[in-house]
C-alpha cells in the first residue's frame, strides 16, 4: 500500500482503536460481525471495505465516542474513493505495458471473502450486493474534425505577372468578426446583470458565497474551507444538526443528501451549483427532525415485544439519526433510523423520502420483524447488541 495516503490513515485509526483493547482480530471480529482475516487486513491497510458499516460496528465494539466514529466515517469515505480511483485507473495501465507487471502499484480492493459474516444487503443495515457502479475509466477523447485556421479553398499557385489581390482584404474581415463576438458579449453580460439583479431572491450571486468565483463549482466531500461554512450554515439554517466548522465530512454529507432528496434534487451528496442555489432560496426546515429522546419512546412503543434490544439496534444502525444516510458500493443507500435498504423500502412499498421520517421508519422496521419475530434482518446490528449485553452481564 505504498503511498496510499489515505488507505494508511484509515489503517492507522483502526489500529488506534483496537489497541484500546485487549482482545484478539478473531474476538473483535465475532462482535464487529467480520471474518478475522478481513479486520486483520483493513487495520494493515492492505484492504478496504466497500461499506461503512462493518469498521462503524468495529468502531463502537472498540469504544469509540461518536466523533470518533465521525472520523473514522470521513477516513473510510476517502480510502474507499482512492480504492475505486485505483480500480479505474488499472485497465489503462495494463492496456498502456501490454501486461500486468510486477511493478504495477497495489490496490485495495474487496473480495467476496472479505465480506463473509456480514449482513446481506437486503435486509438494510448492511453492505448491498457486490456490484461496483462506478463508471468506467474514462472515454479516449475522439478526434474531432480539424478546425485549424486557413483558407476555405487552396489557391492555385499564382502566375508569373499576376497581381496580389484579396490577401489584403482577410485581416478586415477579421477584424469586423471581432468587433460583432464582442458586441455579442457586451450584451450577453448587460442582460445576465439584469436578470440577476432583478430576478430570485437574495440579490446577485456576488452576494452569496457559494455561487460566487471564490468557491468552486461543486463543493465536496474533503473539503475545508470558508465555502464549507457557509454551506453548513445554510444547512442549519435549513434544520439541521451538525457542527459549523468549516470542514465537509460524513455528517455535512448526510444532511446534504438529505436536503438535495427533500428539494427534489438528484441526492448525490455533492453540492452543485442547483443546490447551492435551493439552499439560499430554502425558507422552510427541510432539515428537522425528531430528537434521539423521542425516537427511542416510539421505538418502545412500537416493539413492545422486545423494546430495549430493538432500541439497541436502530443505535448500533444510525445513532437514533432519523435523518442518517449511509451509501453502499452498488451506488444504493440506507435510509433513516433502522438503516432500511433501497431494495428493502422496495419490498415494503415504500420511498426513499417515506424513511426519512422516523414514525414510518419504525413501524416498517417492526413489520420486517413480525415476518420471522427476531431481529434477523438485522443481524450484524443483533450479534453486536447481544455481545454487548453478555459483556455487561459479565462485568
């Protein structure tokens, strides 16, 4: 993994993590639902995980606090980028060597392996199928049609005698070309600054930080910068619940996917110039939700069968966030307080929006339970509670 940067930070924390405690890869596997083979190579950095939730359940089996996790979340989201950059780049490199050779760079990956033990991605909490939906390497740029400057038509050689004539005449009609392009864009600006002026709320757009040349055209994961606190202010602003530090991590991402699914925008969690301006023009609180105090009463509610187990679970899946968005290697998401996957919301006839709100949540949560009465459908969520709750009873 040499000069993997950010597949070694990853390692280096999860290392961190186990080192705070005094058991083995194989006894933190058990509780993190992971083959011990597969933790020993992501805390080596030979290996990345193609989801969260396995280092996430590794994190809180560790003990660690939810900054921690918050971290750990943002160092995997950049490890697992570098890993997918790495899968793109190497058909170019075997078609450019004609070989695979020895001295093509070492790439993190994920085989089926390394996922055995962890929860199908089915039942929502866990990893979706083991499909890659990454683009491909990018397209070789097709030769266009040549627009070099010349003559429209060659000219036959000139005849002995003959006068030299229209030559004269091209630096002209360039000139008046010239003269018309310009024109064209004074009055293309003069009415840009019209428009803008007069129309939308919030003035023009040198008044608001996010459209303006100071930042970029899209804002992003890794980020940091006066940009990004602009952009959680306006997220807060909008009801969200986050800090205001200028950096863009895991959770400034949930609350962008968010925002964007709510607006009716495409919630790729990458603020594009249509959010920044959805985000200024936003009078409502697309952002609030319920408090963890109030998810928990309404999980004891519902699971009356069983209430501090399932109240354990949706923690161990989203920190009782109903607003918590995790996304898988297949380019779908989890969703809400139980972690319901796409395909899941599908079997239940729901929507992407109809999890977010935590009622709904809960209650289709209990009908995925009431089909075989456990907690199977979230499995790896259930191992870690009830290693938990043994570890307590021995202590």
């Amino acid at each position: 993994m040499g000069g993997n940067r950010d597949v070694e930070e990853l390692a280096e924390l999860l290392r961190e993590l186990k080192g705070r405690t005094n058991r083995s890869y194989a006894a933190l596997a058990a509780r993190s639902g992971v083959s011990g083979s597969a933790l020993h190579r992501y805390c080596s950095g030979t290996s990345v995980p193609g989801d969260y939730e396995v280092i996430g359940r590794f994190g809180k089996v560790c003990g660690a606090g939810s900054e921690e996790l918050l971290e750990l979340h943002r160092r995997w989201v950049l490890a697992d980028a570098e890993r997918k950059r790495a899968v793109s780049r190497a058909p170019a490199a075997v078609s450019a060597t004609g070989s695979d050779g020895p001295g093509s760079p070492a790439t993190p990956d994920v085989s089926r392996d390394e996922t055995e033990g962890e929860p199908d991605g089915e039942t929502g909490v866990g990893t979706g199928p083991d499909v890659e939906a990454e683009a491909g390497p990018d397209a070789e740029a097709v030769p266009g049609v040549a627009a070099e400057p010349g003559p429209l038509r060659s000219a036959p050689a000139q005849e002995p005698g003959s006068a030299a004539q229209p030559p004269r005449r091209r630096p002209l009609i360039a000139v008046l070309a010239l003269a018309v392009v310009a024109a064209a864009g004074v009055a293309a600006a003069l009415l840009g600054k019209v428009f803008t002026s007069s129309g939308g709320s919030g003035g023009s757009s040198d008044d608001r930080l996010l459209l303006s040349s100071r930042c970029p055209v899209v804002v992003s994961m890794g980020q940091s910068d006066a940009c990004v606190h602009e952009l959680q202010s306006l997220l807060a602003r909008a009801g969200g619940k986050l800090d205001i530090d200028g950096a863009f991590g895991p959770v400034t991402q949930m609350r962008v996917v968010v925002f964007q699914l709510r607006s009716g925008l495409t919630p790729n969690g990458s603020v594009d110039e249509r959010t920044k301006r959805t985000l200024y023009e936003n009078a409502g609180k697309p952002l609030g939700t319920w408090t963890p105090e109030r998810v928990t009463r309404r999980i004891r509610e519902v699971f009356t069968e069983d209430p501090e187990r399932a109240v354990g679970i949706a923690d161990c899946a989203s920190l009782l966030d109903p607003l918590y968005t995790l996304p898988n290697s297949n380019a779908t998401r989890n969703w809400g307080v139980f972690q319901l996957y796409d395909g899941t919301l599908r079997k239940l006839g729901g929507t992407r929006e109809q999890a977010l709100d935590p009622d709904w949540n809960i209650r289709a949560a209990h009908r995925l339970w009431a089909l075989t009465h456990d907690f199977s459908a979230w499995q790896a969520c259930d191992r870690a509670y009830r290693a938990g709750s043994k570890g307590d009873k021995g202590s």
